[in-house]
C-alpha cells in the first residue's frame, strides 16, 4: 500500500463519520483490513502515515464499539506490528505512546469472551447511586431523568441492570431461612392500561391491564423473602407459595386474608408442612360519594384456623399490607391516578427486584434498627446503594 493510498484511506473514512454523519461499516472494514490484515512485507510506514493512524484510530473510538467485533483481531494485529516496528527505532515515543494509549483503552475481555470499549459513555458511581436511590423512594423516571441530566433511556438501562442483578444475588441468598410467623397478601397494579381501557388485541395478555404482586413478610425480622408478578388467581398463588415453601429451613406459621385462591395454592405448595390461618375481614357498604377510592369501613374480622396448629393470637396480615403501603410510597409506578403507571411489565419487574434490594439489603428498619437481612441473618452488614452498583457491575 502506498502513502498516498493510505493516507486517502484513512480521510475518507474520517470525512465521512465526522462530516457526513454516515455509517457505513464496509467501508470502513474495508479500509481498516487492507492495513491491518497485511503479511511481513508490509510497507514501512512513515511518521506522517502513523500520525494519520493514530489521530484516525483515536477518533473512532466511538464507532468501534459498534462494528468492534468484525475487525478486532485485524486491530490488535495491526497494532502490535505497528508498536514492534517502532520499537526498533523506525518511528518516535510520542506516536507509540499514542497508539500504547488507543490499544489499552479497546481491548478484549477474556473472561465473558467479548469485545468492548473501555471509552464508552459510562455514568460515575456518584451518579448511578443517585438514581438508583430515587428509583426506590417513589420518584418517577422521567422526574429521575430531569433531576440527574441524565436520559430517560439511561435510567431504564440502569433498572434493567440493577432490577437483573438485585433479583438473581437476592434468589441465592435467601435459601434457609430462618422464618416462623409469615404473612402474604397481593398488591393491584396495572401495566400498559387500566383493564378496561386495553385494546381488544390485546385483552387476555399478561402485561397489559390488571397486575397483581404477591408477596410474603416475616412478623419477626420483617424481611420479604418472596415475591411474584402474575394474574390473581390460584396458578399464579400456587407458583408464588412454592417458591417461598423453598426458601424456609423450618415448618412456619402463615396467614393469609380470606381470598379462596390461597387455600388451594398453599395444600400445594406445603402440603401438611404448614400451621396455616385466615383473616377473614367484614366490611360495610361503601361510603357515599366515596366508593371510588376510599374503603369501605371495617365491620370486623375473623381469624378461621385451616390447617395445622396455628397460634390464634399470632393471626394477623398487619405487617404485609403494611408492607403494600411501603410499596406504594416507594415506587411511583404503584402510586394510583398519576401517569407514572408501568408501560412494560418487564419494567415493572425490575422496579421490583431493585426495591425489594433496597428494603431488605439497604434500608434500616425503623424498629429493628438494622436492616431486614441483617436480622435475618442473610447479611452481617448494612449494605450502602453503592454496594448495590457494585454488584451491578459484578453481574456485567
């Protein structure tokens, strides 16, 4: 390849990414190997032509994240002869040191078998536990996206990571859990529309109306060991109980309120392992003027023994719908008649996962004084959002 060659080689491509705005990876990779794919005789370059090179190749970071893995072994190729021929005194320190400069910052990782840029956009530590921290005390993502300047799409990649990492490191530790007295109950939300506003395409699809999160709260330590996003009914009841009967290292006592769905799903889910109770609560007619959103008024209620030996006195789902409160104030997309609602239900999990971190992992428990897990005795520490982002990073 002559100089002139080379060199027209390299400022055409960069005319046409940084003048043109065009994208165009053949050209490039065309480019790019009838350099970098060369035998012993390649021709010795001067130092102009390693200046264009070096300049090129450091203002296309960006490009090469995107087409890396097409040409990254003729990159590193390339980039060793380079550096070896200017070892032996063919060309000056500064352009090796440049190009040393470009070759650390693209490099390969050995472990996960891909390629990445080490210069990519990425959010400082500071700015990810910010974000994360709002995501968990009831701000929106778009108010998120304002707060931190930051964009609506960072924030939701940001989720998806730390819902992904939080919901895979908290099904790992919660295995034998110590818990005797545990409360369920499910919380109403909607995905997409409310129920009677979803399209006709689209009616009967899990993700768009009506969703319901099932959850279960230890009376003692107060942490959530489990909980599941699904329908309101006995499959969806049945799936969740199984997966809490998993994670107890000792029969437990349950109570649950009066809904029929629950005695099915816990014979399935624990057999006779179980001291299981209902709460069974009697409620007036509805206030005038008020039956939309305000409740009807508590008459009283009923404790019904199911199965087992259950202790009486211990019959109450106090700290669960406490819990759904929590679970209100904490996330926007649970609070009712904003436009803060979930779009997508796989979202909607995320938001979950990444919460259910924050309050078992994070947050001290005003009465405990320490925080769920720690009672529990899943951690010995009272982790910090910035732990969170570490083990983000851990899982990527």
């Amino acid at each position: 390849m002559s100089e002139s060659t080379y060199e027209l080689h390299c400022l055409k491509t960069f005319n046409l990414f940084y003048e043109e705005r065009l994208i165009q990876p053949e050209l490039v990779i065309s480019c790019f190997n009838s350099v970098f794919i060369a035998d012993e005789g390649i021709y010795d370059l001067s130092i102009m032509d390693q200046c264009i090179f070096a300049f090129v190749l450091f203002q296309f970071r960006k490009f090469l994240s995107k087409c890396f893995k097409l040409f990254f072994k003729c990159h590193i190729c390339f980039l060793n002869l380079i550096i070896s021929r200017l070892s032996r005194g063919s060309g000056s320190a500064i352009i090796q040191e440049n190009i040393l400069f470009v070759k650390l910052k693209i490099m390969l990782d050995s472990q996960a078998k891909v390629s990445y840029n080490k210069i990519m956009n990425k959010l400082s530590t500071e700015k990810r536990v910010q974000i994360l921290q709002m995501l968990c005390e009831g701000s929106s993502m778009r108010s998120i996206s304002r707060i931190a300047d930051v964009s609506i799409n960072t924030v939701t990649k940001l989720l998806v990571d730390a819902g992904t990492a939080c919901s895979e490191y908290q099904d790992k530790a919660f295995k034998n859990l110590p818990c005797k007295k545990l409360q369920a109950d499910e919380i109403w939300s909607f995905a997409y529309a409310k129920e009677k506003n979803v399209p006709e395409d689209k009616r009967g699809h899990f993700g768009f109306g009506d969703v319901w999160t099932f959850t279960a709260i230890c009376a003692d330590t107060k942490l959530v060991p489990s909980w599941y996003v699904g329908r309101r009914d006995a499959v969806d009841a049945t799936t969740f109980l199984k997966d809490l009967a998993t994670r107890l290292s000792n029969r437990v006592q349950l109570t649950t309120d009066g809904h029929n769905m629950y005695l099915v799903a816990v014979e399935d889910a624990f057999g006779k392992d179980i001291d299981y109770s209902m709460l069974v609560k009697i409620y007036g007619v509805d206030p005038e003027g008020e039956k939309r959103y305000s409740p009807a008024k508590c008459l009283g209620e009923e404790k019904h023994r199911i199965q087992g030996n259950p202790d009486m006195k211990e019959v109450s789902t106090s700290y669960v719908e406490r819990q759904n409160l929590t679970m209100r104030m904490g996330m926007r997309r649970f609070t009712r008649l904003t436009n803060g609602f979930t779009k997508k239900i796989e979202n909607h999990i995320h938001a979950l996962s990444l919460y259910f971190m924050y309050y078992n992992f994070v947050r001290i428990h005003k009465t405990l004084r320490v925080s769920p897990a720690m009672a529990a005795g899943v951690t010995d520490k009272l982790w910090t959002m910035e732990d969170v982002v570490n083990l983000i990073d851990q899982a990527n």
